[in-house]
C-alpha cells in the first residue's frame, strides 16, 4: 500500500499515520520526494485495506499494490482449473457449448429445443426457471415446474442443466433439479446469494454484471471460492455502454485478461452480449479465437413465440449452422467442439 | 408500439405480422412509405410489449409509444405524493435530511452520531446493520445487534430509522426494527426483494442502480407499488461511468426528470455520489436547488475508525457546518430544512 | 512514480530498470515487500512519465505520484484566476451568464435576442457561426457572416461576444469579432487548435469532451496555458453515459472538484447537460449552488424553427423567468447574478 | 418520422404541426390511439430531421423511422467496398495487416521494423509523425521529417504507408508522402478534417471516436463519402468503458453489425483497443473470426524505448509468432491472411 501524502502534510499528521501502520503490526516507510511525501506500508494488505486511509488528515490518495481477490488468483493457483458438471468438463481443450431457450416455457418446446442442441453438440441445456425481468408485469418464469421439464429432459437427452437461482431462499430447491446454478448478472453482487451458492456443492455459473470490473467479478467469484466451493465458471455477457445499436457491449478483452489473472474458466454469452440473433455467430467465432472454454446460447426453435428474448434467440438450424462454422474455429486455436 | 419494416419485407411476412396483431385483439395500421413500410398497432401496448416483434421475419425495429410503468407515473397520479415515514413526511415542503454512520459498529458510538446529527437537524438516523461489501473479507456488517443499537437510538433521540434489507429472508427482521426499508444500489433489481418489501407496510427507500437507467429505476419502483407498497422515496446515489476522479457521477438531471415523470419523493446522497468527503457540501446545496425532497449523508465522528466508507463520511461538526449552509439554499427554492 | 513488479521479477529486471532511472539523473529506492518489490523513483516525475515504464520487463504496473498538470493546478496558482472578457470578469463573485441561439440564424432574430438576454441579466451573447454537425447534411453555419451579426448585435446591446472556432485556420478570423474563443467539446483534444488559441490574446471557453476525464480536461487546458494564454475558462456540459432519457449526464461533481485541483473559472452549459429546456432551469439552479461561476444557455424566440438545438432551447420569457430564480440561489451561496 | 405527443396536446396544436408538415411538402397520418395520438410523416426524412420537432408545443417525442447516413450504408451499395491503396485491396478475400510503430522516432529503427513486419506478411506501414498527444509536454511527433522517414521505408520495403493527418492545414503534405490517410479516433468528429479529406484522392482510415455510437461513426465516414472520396476504410479501435484494467473495451460487435450496416471495409485495432500488448494476440484472432478485413497493429523493436504507447506495442518476434497464428484462424473463416 502506498500512501501519497498532500503537499502541505505536517510532520504530526504523517506521525500519526505511522503510529497507526505500526499498532496494525505493520511496517512504513517514509519516502520524502521533491513535491510529495510518500509512505509505503510492508505487510499484510489486507488489514490495512479495511482502513480508510483516505480520511486520514494530511492523505492525499492511496494505492494498492495488491489485487484484493486470492483464491480465485493465477497466483494461487498455476494451472487451469477443470470444472466438472455431472460429467461435462469445462476448461479443459473441448470447447463447451450450453445452449436452450431463455426462460422453460412448456416441456414439449422444451424437448424438442433440447434434442435438437443435443444433435448439433451442445452439452449443457440452458433454460430458466425463475426470471428476471425488468417489469413486474412480464412472464417470470414456471418457477419448480419448470425445473421439473429440465430434468425431464435430461433424463431423455443426456444434457447437463444449468439454470438460474435468484433468491437465497431458493438454492437449496434449485440444487435439487439443476447440475449447475447460474447466478445472473443482476446478482453478481447478491452477496447472500453469492455465500448460498458457495455452500453448495454443485457447480456455479456466475455471470458478470453489465457494470461490474473485472475486479469486482472476480471478487465476487472469491464470495464463491472462499465459501469452499472452487467449482466455479465465469461468464463475460456483455457491459453496459453508451452503445445502444447493441443490447450490450460485448467485452471480449476480458477473456484473455482474465484467463491471466485467473485459474477459473470463462465463457461467453454471445445472446444477451449482442441482443441480435445475427450477430450471434460471428461473435462466438470472435470469442472462441479469443480463448473462451465455452459458450452459453440462445436457441427457441419459434423465436416470435418465445416469452422472453425472442430477438436474441437462435432458430435450432442456424444454431446447428453456427456449431458447423464453429468447429473450425476451435481446432485453429488449438481446440476441439 | 410502432413495428418499422425492413426494406425487403414481403406482403406475406406483413400480413403474418397483421394477424398476430390482430389475434391479440389489437388493431394495426399499415402506412407505406417512400423507403420503408411501418405498422402502427393500437390498443393496449402491454399485450404487445411481452411479444418479441424484433424476432418476425421483415422486421427492422420496434418502437414504443408508452412507458412500461403505469403505477408510478405522474400520469397516474397528478399530485406529488408524500411518503410517512412514523410522522416524518418526505416529499413535502420540508427536506428531509437523513444522516448517519455508514456501517453501525457499537452502540456508544451510533448514539454520539446520533445526537448529533439530530441536533443539526437530521431527522431520520441512517446505518448499515446488513452491509453488501465487495470484498467476502470485509466487514460485513453486525446484523439483528445492529438493528438492535439504531432502534436503542431512536428512543434516546426521536430519530426515526433507515436502514437496509440485502435478503429476502431478513425482510421481517429488518421490518420490526426500522421505520423505512431500504433496497440498495446492488439490489434494485433484486426483484424477490423488491416483492417482498412491497408486501410490507413500512415505507421503502429504493436506491437507484449504478448502472441502470431512469426507466429501470422507476420499473423497480413499479414492482414496490404494484405488490401493495406506495410508500416509496426513490434515491439518486451516482451512477457509474469512465470519470474516476469521484467514485460515481451523481446525476442530478434525474431529479427534475423524475419528478416530472413520477409523483414519488426524490432524495439525493451525496456521500456514494461522490465517494469525498469534501464534495458533499457542494453537491448537497445542488441536489436541494435541482428540487431534491431531502438528502442521505454519511457523518461519521472519527472517519478515519470507520469500518466502512470513511472517505466519504462528514465529520458531525462539518455536517452542522453544512446543514447551516443550506437553510438559505433550501429558502431560496420555497423550500424549508 | 511507484513501479510494482511482478512476482517473479528477476534480480537482472530490477537491475536494469534501476540503471534507467539513473541514467534518467532520478533516484531509485527498492521496497521489498511479502508478495512483491516496489521501486519508488524520486525526482522529476515528468521525466519518467515519457517511458513506457509498463513495456519493461518484470514490470506488473506503474502508478503515478504526481499530477500531469502544472499551469492549470491549484498548487501553480492558490487564488482564484480570474477572466476578463472584455471588462466581463469571471471567476469573481459576480455569477456570468452567456447566453444565445445555438446557431446565428439572421441579423433580425439575433437582435431580438440579444436584446432580451440583455434585459433579463445576461452579459455575453453565445451564438455559433461555425457549427459542428453530426450530419453533413445538417445546416453547417453562416461562417464568417454570422461572426459580422454577433458583432453588429455586441455594438447595438454592449454584449459582449463567445462563439466556436472549430479549425485552426479560422483562428485568425473568428479573433477578429468575437471576445472570447470556444473550444467545443468534440474539438476537447484537438490539440493543434489548442495551441493555436494558446497563442492568441482572446481568452478561451474551453468545453468539456463528452467522453474526457476531468485530468484529461485539465491537460487540455495546460495546453492552451502552456502556450501563453492564462485566460482560459472551462465548462462543464455534460458527459456521454449510458443514461439516454437526457441526451447527456450533467457531472456536478466536476464543478467542486475543478475549483478544488484548478485556479481557473468553471462555468456549466445546462442545455447540452440535459438536452431539454425544461430541466435547464432546475440545472442552472443547481450548478450556482455546487460553485459554478457562471452558466452558457441557449435561448431562441421560437425553438421550433431553430436550425439547431431547438429541444433545448428556452423561450426568451422563459429564460427572464429562470434569472429571476437564479438570483436567489446565487444569494444563498455568497454570490451575486 | 413519428411524432408522438403528449397526453394533453390540444387539437390547435396537433393542426400546428399538420400544417408545418404540409408546408414542407410532407404527408401526415393522425393515428390516435388510447392513451396517445400520433403523428405519423410520409416523405423525405431528411427534410423533417433538421426541423426541431421536440420543441414544437404538444409533442412528447420524434421517433426517426430512417437511418440518418446514405452513401455508407448497405441499402445504397450491396456489394463489399474494396478500398485499393496503392494496390494493396482492403475488403477482398486477403486479411490485410497494417502493422509499425505507434511514432516515427528515427529512420533507421522505422527500416528495421518496416523490414521485420513486411517479412512477417504485414503489407501495410503505419507510424505517426503527427501525433495527438494528452499532454502538452508529450513528444509530439517529428512532423514532415517523419513523413519523409515513412517514405524512405516505402521504397525499400515495398510497405504502403497509413499515417494520421491531424490538421486540416496539413492534408495537402501528408498527401504528397501517405498512401492512406489515417483519421483518428480524437478527430473523428473534426468535421473540417473529414471535409478535406473526403475532397483527397487518396483512401481514408477513419477510426471510431473512444465514445463514438456507430450510427455516428457511421455519420462521419459519411462526410467523407459525401465529399467524393469512396475510399473510405473504417477501423474499430475500442470505446471508452468503466472498464480500467485495459486501455480501453474492444467492440468486437461493431465488425459484424457494420457489415451489416454498411459496405466499407472494418479493420480492427487491438493495439489501442486492449493497451496491452500480451493481449493483442487473442484479439487479433479475434477480430479475424468476427469479420474483420485487416488488422492495424503497433510492433517496436524495443518497447522501453518507444517514445509512445509503449506497453501496447509487440516485439517484431512475438508479431511474427502472432501472424503465423492468425493465418489458421483466417482460414478457418474463409479468408487468408
């Protein structure tokens, strides 16, 4: 931590903040340049973060020197991590395609969408249960029935599900049903939720939130982590911009950056990244050469009829189409569909 | 809802669009011209809205005539309304100012604040007993003992209590100690929380997301009102954008706004809009001269011991010094402090 | 300057950026801390800052010290610069108010104008002779024309002149007739203009770029300062966000915090803030009480046949209206209108 | 055009603005619906867009029906531009690669890495000697030296050369030695630059302004469509987020919804739009898998020594490593690099 002091700092300021690093057990070092004093503090960031440096009189600013996250840091751990969802691997040199409609409408849509991602070789069904929506009055989702038809169709296809728990209230009913529990982006910073869900020994899916840093999505991930549970999957979706011929921007840079800060794996979504079903293959081609170990997509087979997201949506044949011109893709990087 | 067609529409696409139209029990309104052909639909535009137009065949764009809020809208209701909240009335001549600690850390402690700030003339005590922190090794607040200590405060003082709700399953909790909920920046689309508090009969502080717009803002809002709460103050608190010399960008051109879209009371807090301490005289005077119904500030009596937001915390005296500085502000608008 | 390095900084890194910075005549101090080494640099910072100190190797980051402005900051300057335009001095206690069509239009209407904003209490006339326009198709200016009425209409009413010079080789021209030289906001970091109005003898009004940190508008400044103008007046008028009910983000913040880094006058432009007349008088409102020296708005007999900006333009009878508001609240804070 | 009005817009007003319609020779459709009446305007958009209809008394909003940009769009061309420079064709089949430093500093370090990414497939050499620089004290660029430099390296290596042009007094001697004149992102709104080099006979690069919508950018490419000049290449090179850990947000979804938009061809700058160098590679192949014709990327020799940009420039080796992994990734997407 460094803390740069004002240019009229007095000696019994920059005393007093020197006593406090020292009854924190940690060590300063004072710094006099020609325009500013600087102090540097060795020791555990940690305890010196939780303090509000900048109240201090005579402070100026204060600079970390650490990243704030641990567990879920490169520097924790070296390799890549493998997370395992029933069985499906994700991190690991097979790309992972989740795919299926925005919200479970009925189980025979359901079916058919699910059989038809299957064939063309997406592992994961996507489909949710309970949703967010912007409007008190839009459809909000068949709640348990609805977790019921993903597991029916499971059982049929095969498919892993994942699916969205919103409320604290409901993980352990989502646990029951789903393979892996995604947490939206409007929850990224749900701490409660972000605890429940680290608790839980099922996989997470933690989606980034259209203004969160890459730094609060990875601290968020350390609520997932530092709860005990490392089964934890990223997913960059698309941040908030002044952009609005696009849903939301899709921020590819924050695959290779955060494949660097950290051991997790990452995918995107190129549905709600784009908010246009047309520009949803060039953008999971965009996100593969990137180094994304997966993919999360919208497929409705009536995409006119779907009660949520129907614009974003992929017919099952143009997905089937993406997943052939994807495939190419993949092994130029080194990886396989 | 106004349906612009691609250039390349066929009659067959438009005439499936009519049908849809039609088979809702609305009536649509076919004009060509010179470049495009666009389809004008009438009726109730909320049947219309839950439908993904954007996804038919020969459609370029859909636009919408009406807001999506009804409840909230000064169309709804012509009058400012004024929230109760235990005899303090918000959204009336007089500007409520609530003040307090961010965090409650001892009881000794909130009740020197406490006095204080009742004594500048604060009416409503806010603190934090349930903290939403970045950080899973940050202080996450005292819970039920916190909650506890405000209500000890209130009794000495008069005081009424602010405080927030961060779960749905502490909602009745909360609700037996505070005298006004409040749903913060992370959870304004928190949408079971949003449920929940509009369920309860104490009015609800909803604070504005970081990154959402005024129409998401008053569509949260829409959720408090149309589960029973019209006991709502919405909270302009900064929105986040690329300035980072201040910790958010506090818009202050939703004031007006608001209040000529909405008949709900509008405060303003200047302590997360600007992330310093001394910035907060300043832009308090701008929120009461915008036409803020009151103010939520951060008053801390030893910033710098402060478990959380110290930066941004007034001293009491500073506090004082400014609730003197803007009787003549709040005059000079035909207001009172 | 601070320079962290990575974890797995070799000794031969340090090394070798130490003798750089030797070579640079600066001193190097090494602080080896648990997790990583920091080398403090102390000197001139300025001679750092042009090394792209981030390329070497085994360096994670670098974080600066000092501030990249000198003419500009506080700490060059303590007491407030004050601006004579003309024998229109602002910066002082008196409140300076431009104001004006968009666009010179014609030589009747601009009297009209000028005429009413002189009776309600304005003392300078804005109006734009070069327009800078989204479209190419859009009206682009009368040129050297209008700058011959904005100097027709000073003559007749004894205001006194602002308006927009867009190209360097106009410099010359728009120095003849106006009393002061706006940089508009998308010229913000068009750095050769800058020079150029630093050269000249007018003072400046230099805008805000919609999308420029408030550092980036210093340095903007420090150009035309550092080039020999000291007479350069910075305004405020709204950022790019992702807010699109205004058609900008008024920053207010920027207000205090200019006067607190900067000796020069702020004033605010509320028209561009906000986009739309009717929140331009809570808006002037509320800058006057955050600090603000002066404001810019735009006034036009009949906004709907502007040919440009007409939106947010206010009716002569409008703006005598939000004067006779004004002059309170500038009371309440000290100042006069 | 549609003109919708307000609740309480009186039937003398609704005729206003018939009649105002009528005059410019435009046809209007009254709509009324239940809770609003529209106005629905047949004709030329262009004719009403420049009439401020917001301000007319009774309307609540104007809807654009058209895009506001003809000569760039899609509907006007069907085909891909292919933008010839100097015999190198940006648009075609070939990935075209523009690579080099960010300044020109000297001649025979320019010759060295113009050798190195010629060797390595780039077919195009960039490097500034007009550079737009945040701070007044930043090197600035050797001006017609630097131009003469680029030359030279031409003749020897057989290179093109793109260098920016930032005054309008300055396009006649960037002409004279520029195969392709670079507009960037801070000019892109610097309408006097756009007018002049849309009068050039050589191509344009035009990059899109840090906080630039793509119907703006569009717009400007526009101005130099409509001046004569066709040749007229657009370059996404990142928007300004509250994203900080990279320079700036790589808008990958611009390459697929511009070619979509429009016929020109899009290259991509992940220099810039990441500031990183270890990112550049994966969001070069990136910006190949999402439709990109070409890639301008910054390659010095010695990036502790660049007199700029620096921390974003590649080593010759790692460019070399970099293109010879593109080249699979360009495959893959039918093309070659």
């Amino acid at each position: 931590m460094i803390i740069v002091l004002r240019p009229d700092a007095t000696k019994k300021q920059i005393d007093h903040i020197i006593e406090k690093v020292k009854k924190l057990g940690l060590k300063s070092m004072v710094s006099q340049g020609i325009e500013r004093t600087i102090i540097g503090v060795i020791g555990e960031e940690d305890l010196l973060r939780v303090q509000p440096l900048e109240a201090y009189p005579g402070v100026e600013k204060v600079m970390s020197i650490l990243k704030p996250y641990k567990l879920v840091s490169r520097e924790f751990k070296k390799e890549n991590s493998i997370v395992d969802t029933d069985g499906v691997k994700i991190g690991g040199k097979k790309i992972v395609v989740m795919a299926g409609p925005c919200s479970v409408e009925n189980l025979e849509g359901l079916r058919k969408i699910g059989r038809a991602v299957k064939a063309s070789g997406a592992l994961i069904l996507r489909g949710g249960a309970f949703k967010p929506r912007s409007s008190p009055y839009s459809f909000q989702g068949l709640g348990e029935e609805g977790l019921r038809y993903l597991n029916e169709v499971k059982k049929d296809t095969g498919l892993k599900i994942v699916t969205e728990v919103m409320d604290t209230r409901d993980v352990e009913l989502v646990e029951k049903y789903a393979d892996m529990l995604q947490v939206g982006a409007r929850n990224m910073q749900n701490f409660n939720l972000l605890k429940e869900v680290g608790l839980s020994k099922k996989p997470v899916l933690l989606k980034r939130g259209i203004s969160s840093t890459i730094k609060e999505f990875l601290m968020s991930a350390e609520y997932v982590l530092s709860n005990g549970n490392f089964n934890c999957v990223l997913c960059e979706r698309g941040i908030r911009t002044f952009e609005d011929s696009t849903r939301f921007t899709l921020d590819l840079n924050a695959v290779p950056l955060i494949k660097s800060l950290s051991h997790l794996p990452v995918i995107v979504d190129p549905s709600h990244g784009t908010g246009k079903w047309d520009l949803v293959g060039a953008m999971s081609r965009a996100a593969i050469a990137a180094g994304a170990d997966g993919l999360i997509v919208e497929v409705h087979p009536n995409p006119e009829d779907a009660y949520s997201d129907g614009a974003q949506s992929l017919l099952p044949e143009k997905f089937d189409a993406m997943m052939k011109e994807l495939a190419p893709v993949a092994k130029a990087v080194g990886r396989e569909l």
